[in-house]
C-alpha cells in the first residue's frame, strides 16, 4: 500500500506533468487539530506546471483539487497549494 504522500505525488505528476513538485506530510504538526480526529491528513504542495501559465489562483487551486480526486474526502483534511507556472518558480 502506498502512503498518502506517494498517492498525492502520483496523481498530481499524472494530471499536470510539473517539472517540480514536493509534497510534505504536515500532520504531526496538527496533531491535536479537532479537524485531525478522523484520521485524514495535512499536507502542502509545491507544484510547477506547464498547466499553470496564465491561469489565476483559483484555477490552479481547482485543478490540482480535480486531479487529487476522492483524496480531498477520504485522506486529505487540509492543502496547503503553492501552484506555479515555470517562468514563476
């Protein structure tokens, strides 16, 4: 089984193709987080695509949601985006 860092890193590189893209398990620090309870998890991305150029926020922020799919109700709590286009690393 695959840890849920794997599976974000898996699906965010199949959907948008980033050139860069680090995702950090934050959950040990929200650990007595009432939001943390029902096991689900913390995370911040890091993430330069192609995808991103001349998209605003939002549609960056949409995108990698739709590309973590089912994650964002079973195994994501909380998502800390940093979505780039390569001229903006």
């Amino acid at each position: 089984m695959s840890t849920r860092v794997e599976q974000i890193r898996a699906r965010l590189g199949a959907a948008l193709a980033p050139s860069v893209l680090d995702v950090e398990d934050e959950s040990h620090r929200h650990a007595k987080h009432p939001g943390a309870r029902d096991g689900r998890g913390h995370f911040r991305v890091h993430v330069v695509s192609e995808t991103f150029r001349g998209q605003p926020a939002l549609a960056r922020h949409r995108a990698v949601y739709a590309a973590l799919g089912e994650l964002m109700q079973t195994d994501i709590h909380a998502l800390a985006i940093d979505a780039r286009a390569p001229e903006e690393e």
